[in-house]
C-alpha cells in the first residue's frame, strides 16, 4: 500500500537548458508488516534508468538531499528509508539482509520501476550486492561505496564495546569512537571538511532519540553480527563500479579490490581526498562519477580519481 504526498522541490542552479519539469513525492509503504518510506524525485526527461540510492546504517532517505539535486537532472532519483532504519517501523533482529533486500525489491514494484541504477554505500552496499544476487533482472547498472566482503574481528570486538557503552550510560565516549572509526585519523590525510564533518557526525550521534539509538546502534549492529554480510552467491554479468576514498580506513582500498575481485567485470578506483565518507566529504566529485558511470560516460583519468583498476577474477 502507498500513501503518497508531494513536497516542493528546491533545485540547484543549471544552466536555463537543465532545468526541465520534476516532482518529489513520498510513499508511506508497508512490507510483510513492517511500514517504511520512499523518496522519489521523478524527472521527466530521463536519459537513464531511475537510480535508487541505499545508504549507510546512519543516513536515511533526507541524507542525499544536496546529492540528489544534481542526479536528478539525468534520472529519477529515489532514496528509501528501509525497514528498522530512519523513519520507517522498529525491525526485529531476526530480520537480516535478505529481508532489506526484499523490501527495497518491494519499493520498486510499488514505485513501478522495472528496472534502476542501484548504488549502495557501506551497509546499504551489503544491501544492494544482496539485490544483485537475488533480483537481476531488475538491474540495469551497480555501484558499491566503502564496500567490503568481510566483517572484521576488529570491528566484531569494537561493536560489541559500543553495545556494553550504551548499556553502561556512556554515549560521549561512543560517540567519539564511532566518529574516530569511521573517518580516517586528524592530519593523517588531507580531506577537505575533516574537522568539520567529524564535528557534524559527533553532533548527529548525540542528537539522537532513544528511539533512534535503539534502531541505529543497537538493533543494527545486533543485525550486523548476527546475519552473513556477503554470502558467495552468483552476480548477474552487468557494469559493476566499486570505489571508496583513497584514504578509507574503515573498508580500505584493499578491501574494495577484494570485492571488486568477485564481480563480474567491476571496475575500482578511490576517490582522491578522502576517506569512508567520501558522499559527504567529495559531493561535486561523488555526484560526477555516480552520473558518468549511469550513463556510460568514460571514468578514466579524472582527475579526482585514482585511475580505473580491473582487479584478477576470483568471484564465483
């Protein structure tokens, strides 16, 4: 079911031959019992298919608001708030990926989508890969963010201290490591904003409704331990792009070739000046390669980019 309201939009300058008609429009829409929300800004002149966005554990739907203004001068661009995730319903732990996979395949039949661009950054790239796996026939076009194939031990210990943290009352001290966690350290990269995102993310984490907290924190990193993050399942042949920053050090350039490595015909590169972040910290650059890959323009030789890398097979 889908309740749907329209909400003005604000564009982004373009030249006067850009701007040509779109709309925003919500979708309140339920999935096996559980409600969750879709944003979809529709253009009108397409020259690619509609590109739906998956985020990480801490965006919702609103976090791609500044992206989508520029991506929606070639497509329909549509963000979702999955179940158990920003403003949709609570999602019981025994719930995991191939349940968020699901449900975004749901968004598309209600949306009428056929077939989309999908781009999946960090737990939303788990997300999309899984789609990948189960619905290609859906796909067009995928792109993986911050991706890698592998929880490690680190990050296991480090998630179950966050939990103890939060059972123990000492939401500073969380705050400051998942900020320190997922952006690479003070001066050890030149990355524009650094300071200054570090400051946004810590603020955002504090912010937060117990209802938020349980959700983002608790629920989803419950999820992230207990359900298989990637699962060695076929992957439809279709133009794959893998990238993160240069200087991620949460899922490393390393750890992109590896999943690079496992679809087939991927391409990876990183982007320059930055790290995990990189939508956040490189909006312009992140917005040009994410349009340039939908709509098969070269990728080689940018000039923010490490060259395009074709790592050896070792998929499935």
């Amino acid at each position: 079911m889908s309740t749907e309201t329209t909400a003005p939009l604000r564009l982004s300058p373009a030249r006067p031959a850009e701007r040509v008609p779109r709309d925003v429009t919500e979708h309140r829409l339920s999935f096996d019992g559980y409600g969750y929300v879709c944003r979809a800004v529709w253009q009108h002149a397409s020259v690619t298919e509609p590109l739906v966005l998956l985020g990480g554990s801490s965006q919702d739907r609103f976090s791609w608001t500044r992206h989508e203004e520029r991506l929606a001068e070639a497509c329909t661009v549509v963000t979702v708030d999955l179940p158990g995730y920003g403003d949709a319903d609570p999602l019981p732990t025994r719930y995991g990926i191939d349940f968020l996979a699901a449900a975004a395949r749901h968004a598309l039949d209600e949306l009428g989508l056929a077939k989309v661009n999908l781009m999946g950054a960090c737990f939303g790239g788990a997300i999309a890969l899984r789609f990948a796996q189960h619905y290609p026939d859906a796909l067009r076009r995928l792109a993986l963010v911050g991706m890698t194939t592998r929880i490690t031990q680190d990050y296991v210990e480090t998630a179950h201290r966050w939990l103890r943290m939060l059972d123990e009352g000492r939401r500073e001290d969380m705050a400051r490591e998942l900020v320190a966690r997922f952006m690479s350290p003070p001066g050890s990269a030149a990355i524009p904003r650094h300071r200054a995102i570090c400051r946004l993310l810590y603020q955002q984490f504090m912010d937060q409704t117990p209802r938020q907290i349980g959700m983002l924190v608790t629920d989803h990193n419950i999820r992230l331990l207990n359900h298989e993050w990637y699962r060695p399942e076929p992957v439809p042949l279709l133009p794959v792009l893998v990238f993160t920053g240069e200087h991620d050090t949460l899922t490393t350039p390393y750890m992109g070739r590896e999943t690079a490595a496992l679809l087939p015909g991927a391409a990876f590169l990183t982007v320059r000046g930055a790290d995990h972040l990189v939508p956040m910290e490189r909006i312009e650059e992140f917005t040009d390669l994410v349009l340039r890959f939908c709509t098969d323009r070269p990728i080689d030789h940018l000039p923010y980019c490490t060259p395009v890398e074709y790592p050896e097979q070792t998929g499935p």
